[in-house]
C-alpha cells in the first residue's frame, strides 16, 4: 500500500482475488464472479484485476485482508485533482479509450439503446477480450502522486458509500460521467456487478 497525504493507505494497484480454503490460498480467476467463495483481496503488480464483483463482496474481500473499502473523499483524494497524472487529460497515459468493445465482440452489434441483460453483462467471456483490461501497472503514465496506479480508466472501482458508488470509468469509458478522477456512477445497489467493475482497498495507517 501507499500512504496518501499521511492520512491514510490506499492499495497501488486494482484488486485481485485468491481463494482461501483450508488454509491455503490459490488465485481466483478474474472474470469469475465470486458467487459465494471464501476470498480476500490482494494488491498485486502485472495481473489482471478482479472485475464482475460487487460492493458487498469487495467490502468483504477488503476485510478479509484486514482493509475496507475507501471512502469516496479517500478515493479522490488518492487519484489526484483532475487527473491521476495532472490537470488535464492526456491520451494514452491510462487506459481509458480501448478500442475494443467486449460486448460486441461477443454478442454482436444492436441498435443503439438496446440493453444487455444481467446474464450477458456478466458473462465470463468479456473479461478475455484482448485490448481490454489490462494488466495492473500496465500503463505506467497512469500513476497519481500517491503512487496509486490505474485510477482512471482500466475497471471503475468500488467506494465505501451504502447506496452504491464506484470511480474512475472503465477501459471503455472514462468520460460519460465525468472526467478522469471526478468520474462516478451511482445507478446501481450494492449487489450489482458485471465485467467492467472492479475495486481496491484502503486501510488506517498503522498506530505508531
């Protein structure tokens, strides 16, 4: 983890998962959902973070960890003012504008409008689209002055807020609901996943 501003942690990279049971712990696929295993969190350089999870479970993995979730407040302050690299917006520093779209690489094209259902939102093989998440780090102009990486762009992540609160846009989209680190979406409950949302983790700096 990193210190920010020497108030608090926050982990450098997106989360990723290992299993843990019976003591032993082994990596969880990351374009699996969780659906009930026993998880926690790990900050972990060149893999591929953990999307199709949900708040309650990030919460959880965060925990299982001895973290939390960060507030929305310390998810800002780590990602920087406007820009995890500066004031203005830079292409290609993070990765927010693939090229790509999974979804229609693996359901086809649909008119405009035309929604996805949770099932297909939620289906492993848009996680193993090639040029869409990345590995973490992969980008390195993407690094906020905390030292966090990949806090724009990549996967949204996850916030502490009860209602349902993730940041920073996705590799598809780091600008619909607003630029770079002020980027938030607050539609969906605390339940909700799908492959293009992840988290990391925040924790209190240690007692001295």
């Amino acid at each position: 983890m990193v210190s920010v501003d020497g108030r608090f942690c926050v982990d450098r990279f997106e989360a990723s998962l290992v299993d843990v049971e019976g003591g032993v712990e082994r990596e969880h696929p990351p374009n699996t959902p969780v659906a009930g295993a026993r998880v926690r969190a790990v900050s972990r350089a060149d893999v591929v973070p953990q999307s199709y999870v949900a708040q309650v479970e990030a919460a959880a993995a965060c925990a299982a960890s001895d973290k939390r979730l960060c507030t929305d407040d310390e998810w800002r302050d780590a990602c920087g003012a406007a820009f995890p690299y500066g004031d203005a917006r830079q292409a290609g520093a993070c990765n927010d504008e693939a090229p790509v779209s999974p979804l229609t690489q693996v359901f086809g094209r649909r008119a405009p409008g035309t929604p996805y259902s949770w099932a297909e939102l939620n289906d492993p093989r848009l996680g193993l689209v090639a040029g869409g998440v990345a590995r973490t780090g992969a980008f390195a102009g993407c690094r906020a002055s905390s030292g966090a990486m990949d806090m724009v762009g990549n996967l949204h992540e996850w916030t502490a807020d009860p209602e349902g609160t993730f940041r920073g846009g996705f590799f598809g989209d780091a600008r619909q609901h607003g630029e770079g680190c002020a980027y938030v979406t607050v539609a969906h409950d605390a339940a909700y996943r799908d492959y293009s949302i992840g988290f990391r983790c925040c924790a209190d700096l240690p007692a001295r």
